[in-house]
C-alpha cells in the first residue's frame, strides 16, 4: 500500500507541472505608460508659445544727424529756429491731448481747441523755415534730411490739426471759421483732397471764402 501512495502522489506532481500556463501567466508584463511630469518638473516655458522677437528699433533720423552734417554756425542759423517752433507747436498740441484725455464732464473743449489752434502757426512757422534752410544748404542727402526730419513732420501735424479744427467748427455750425481752417490746411499741403473738397463743399455758404 505504502508503494502504490507514493505511485499517486508522483503522478500528483507530474500532472501539477504540465498545466499550460494562462494568458496572464504567458504575456510578458507591459512597461508602466511614463508619468507626466507634475508642474513643478516641466522645464520652465515648456508649454508656452516662444515669445516673439524683439523687432529692431525704429531708428531714423534725428536733429544730432543733422548737427553733424552742417558747420555748428549754418545750424544755429537755419536749423535751430525749426526746432523751437516744432518745440512749441509740440507743447500745445500735448495740452490739447491731456485735455481731451480727462472725462468727458470734466474736459474743456473749448480750451482743447484753443491749445490746437494755437499750435498751427508755430508748425506752419516751422514748414516755411524748412524750405528755406534746403534752399540754403548745398549738399542734396541734406536737403532731403531736411526735409525728411522737419518739413513733411510739421507739415503733416499743422494739417491734421486744420482739419480737425474745420470739423469742430462745422459741428457748431460755423462754416465761415471752417473755411479758414481749410484754407490753412490747403496753405501747408494745396495737394491735401481732404481740405480741398471740405472748403469746396462749404464756401459757396461762406461768402466765397
């Protein structure tokens, strides 16, 4: 007896060995996915856009530009007078903006408009005495320097102040003072359209002017 239970249990473990392995015990395990990094572990910017470039600055000319392309005596001469009235016609027309930058039940209107229009004589100052210094220097890259820093600026600043001006008139109804400011206007640039066809609309209401 003793000899046929050892027979069984041999069988016993035979059997036990030869059992398939499962599909669980079979497949090798997977690699656990990678964790993603928490904030604190991401590479700093790593999921910002890449900041654009700086562009280069603007530059361009300045007076020190012009300074150096004329003897000290001919500047003071042609060149200085520009600035001072671009310097003046700058000064109004900034407390023209501060006033239209307050609200608008504490903005006074009337004294924007007066600082405006008491910046155009000093740009139209400043367009003639331009024309004058490129008659007066013989170089022509500085007659254009001249032109290209002073007189298109003060020419293009008086007009737009004309312009508004006209408008402000005719919004109270006064064609006659509109006129004027187009006239102005035409005076700095006669190629303007925007002045020309607004003193053309108006004048035959503003005795002709």
């Amino acid at each position: 007896m003793k000899h046929v239970a050892l027979v069984l249990l041999a069988w016993a473990l035979v059997a036990c060995w030869s059992v398939p392995a499962t599909a669980d015990d079979a497949a090798p395990a997977k690699p656990a996915p990678p964790k993603a990094p928490s904030p604190a572990e991401k590479p700093a910017g790593a999921d910002k856009a890449p900041a654009p470039k700086a562009e280069p600055p603007a530059g361009g000319l300045t007076d020190d530009d012009i300074k150096k392309q004329m003897p000290p005596a001919l500047y003071q001469r042609l060149i200085a007078p520009i600035v001072a009235d671009l310097d003046q016609a700058a000064k109004q027309a900034a407390l023209a903006a501060q006033e239209m930058a307050k609200p608008r039940d504490k903005r006074d209107q009337a004294a924007a408009l007066g600082y405006k229009a008491a910046a155009v004589p000093s740009y139209a100052s400043a367009v003639e005495k331009a024309k004058r210094a490129i008659k007066g220097v013989q170089k022509n890259t500085l007659k254009l320097d001249i032109e290209v820093l002073y007189q298109q600026p003060a020419t293009d600043k008086g007009v737009a102040l004309c312009l508004d001006l006209a408008a402000a008139s005719l919004r109270t109804g006064d064609r006659e003072s509109a006129a004027s400011w187009y006239q102005q206007a035409l005076r700095l640039d006669p190629k303007n359209d925007v002045a020309a066809q607004g003193l053309e609309r108006i004048q035959p209401r503003a005795g002709g002017r």
